[in-house]
C-alpha cells in the first residue's frame, strides 16, 4: 500500500473510531474521543487500543472490534442487536448506528444510560491493565519510595 493510501486508510480508522466514541459517550457514558487528528497520528503509529478499552484493526470493517468496557454498546452498534440495551429505544439505536457506520447525521444528543456490568470473563484484562498501570508508577515516585517497607518512615 502506498504511503498515501495508508494515510487514508488511518483518517478512515480514526474517523469511524471517533464517531464510535462520541456515540458510546452519548448513549452510555465512557471516555470522550480525542481529537481526530490525534486519533490519525495514533493510528498511523499503530495503536490498536484506545482508551484501554476499545480495540481496533485497520484491515477490518468495521475497524472497532471489540469494546472491553461497553461490549453491551458494541454489540448494538457493530452487531446491529437492539436488544443489547433495552434501556434504549431501537429507532434511536438505529440512528446512532447510522451515524457510526455510514457517517450519518449525528442523532438528538441524550443523556447516557447505565447499562450492566461487563462479565466476569472481562475483569482479568481489567485487572491487568490496571496492574500494568500501578507498577509503572513506581518509575514516578521518588527515589527511595518505592522500596520501603510499609509502615517505615518517608525517605
């Protein structure tokens, strides 16, 4: 593929992916989208997991293949299942689904709704990630912080 193509190819991933994200921020909460220059340049590096959550792959379509945290969400949407949040009317689900896949006009903005949590077989990328997250914190702390004991005076 040529260098200009692959830079279409990355606008297009970056642009279904921030649409996906304002459309899950709208309709059940999680992170707003970054820009989608950002998301480009992101893209272009090779991310394919953004937020921690939502994985993508450029050669795939849609590009979002998975959504850890609002899978109820990406099943809605991707999979086209109305059922996966009754909490939300089917024509409106509709219309949020033809914003995200066809580039469609963006529908009445709405207040997020809970949905249920994630199964059980979800919380171990959970847990890793943010295992991932709390031991690389210790490159932040100050020297000496975190090698003492607990309970032992700070350095």
């Amino acid at each position: 593929m040529s260098k200009v193509g692959k830079a279409k190819a990355a606008k297009a991933v970056a642009d279904f992916l921030f649409r996906y994200m304002v459309a899950r921020y709208r309709c059940v909460g999680g992170a707003l989208p970054s820009s989608r220059i950002q998301l480009t340049a992101e893209v272009k590096q090779g991310v394919h997991l953004f937020e921690g959550d939502i994985a993508t792959d450029a050669a795939a379509w849609p590009p979002v293949t998975n959504d850890r945290e609002h899978h109820a969400f990406f099943v809605a949407i991707i999979s086209a299942d109305d059922s996966a949040i009754p909490e939300i009317e089917p024509a409106e689900l509709a219309a949020w689904r033809n914003y995200v896949l066809n580039s469609g006009p963006v529908p009445k903005w709405r207040e997020p709704v809970r949905v249920s949590a994630g199964t059980r077989a979800e919380a171990p990328a959970r847990r890793r990630l943010t295992f991932r997250w709390a031991a690389g914190l210790s490159n932040w702390l100050p020297r000496g912080w975190s090698n003492r004991a607990p309970g032992s005076p700070l350095p």
